[in-house]
C-alpha cells in the first residue's frame, strides 16, 4: 500500500533537470522545478515541447497566424472556440507525436505563441482557454480526470497553465522553440570525377 505525502511536501514535476522519479519532494527542493507545487511527475511540462512537434507545422507558423488576426477579437474568438477545439483546424495535437501529457504540450504551447503574437494579454489568453475548458468539461466531465488543476484558471489543468504561458513567453520575446526536422540531413554529394 503506498502511504500518501506529509501534508508539507509537494510532488515533484519532472520539467527540465528535475527529478522523474515520482519522489516526494520538500517545496523548495531543486527536483520540484515545475509549474508549481503540486504538478505530477509525468513530463506534462517538458522543457522543450517542439521535441513532440511531430508533422506539425513550426511554433512560428501558429504565431504568423496569430499575427494576421492582430486585435481582431471577432477572428481570435473563432480561432479559439472553432480552430483550437478539438480536432479542429488549429488543434495541433493529431499531428504531435509522444504521450498524450506530451501532445498536449505542444498544442498548448502553440496557443500560447499564436494568442501572444496576436496581441493579447497573458491573462485574457489564459481566461479564454480557461473558459473554452470549462465548456468542454460540460459534455466531458471526466476529460481532466486524475489531472492537477490550476488553482486560479480552475478548469484548466496546472500543466496546460504552464505550457500555455511557455508557448506565450516564448513568443514576446522571440525565444520560441524549433521542431527537430523530420528527416536526417542527407549526406554530402561525393565531388564531380
């Protein structure tokens, strides 16, 4: 039987150098560096969500898109409720490769760069996302089931607040990461004869 944590202590997260072994960890502690105390082991966060990009399109794209919708709250609103649905013509999780906590990632990560290059602040991004949960969880109950949840975006679990604020970040300050390519390079052309 697996005895719970003392009450004081917080799990660990697993994003970046931190710690995967699903151990306890003191908040504070160096293997408790995710999106905040209480987010699970399993790299829902992970430090480099272009690595499960897939045949998706790169960050940069999602944020040229964002980018033709600039403040137009009309085109946003749609891109959010229709184009980032599920399964919808934005949704970039089909396409990413990994677990499920990994496409996830991605997808949210992109959200994040294309609402950011489109001109919104964090908290209206996170607000739409929030709300766009909320109604998904009406007629999927158990969507986030087992899933920490953010404490202040409450239909949102913690790691998608992460990532979605990673993917936004990343964007304002054009830092936003590269999908690895497809395919090795190929090697070099031998010389003429």
């Amino acid at each position: 039987m697996e005895m719970a944590p003392p009450p004081q202590q917080t799990r660990s997260c697993g994003r970046g150098g931190a710690s995967s072994t699903g151990d306890w960890c003191p908040p504070g502690d160096a293997c408790n560096q995710g999106s905040g105390p209480g987010v699970p082991v399993i790299n829902e966060a992970p430090q480099n969500p272009c690595t499960y990009a897939g045949r998706n399109l790169d960050p940069s794209a999602w944020a040229a898109m964002g980018k033709d919708t600039k403040l137009n709250p009309f085109t946003t609103t749609y891109d959010l409720y229709k184009g980032f649905a599920i399964s919808g013509y934005l949704d970039a999780q089909p396409m990413a490769t990994g677990t499920v906590y990994e496409k996830a990632a991605y997808g949210n990560y992109v959200f994040g760069a294309y609402m950011s290059a489109a001109g919104f602040p964090l908290g209206v991004t996170l607000a739409g996302a929030n709300a766009k949960a909320y109604l998904n969880s009406r007629s999927n109950p158990s969507q986030y089931s087992n899933r920490v949840m953010d404490p202040k975006y409450r239909s949102l679990p913690a790691a998608n607040v992460a990532n979605i604020t990673n993917g936004y970040n990343a964007q304002k300050n054009g830092t936003t990461c590269s999908k690895p390519p497809l395919l090795p390079p190929l090697p070099p052309s031998p010389p003429p004869s």
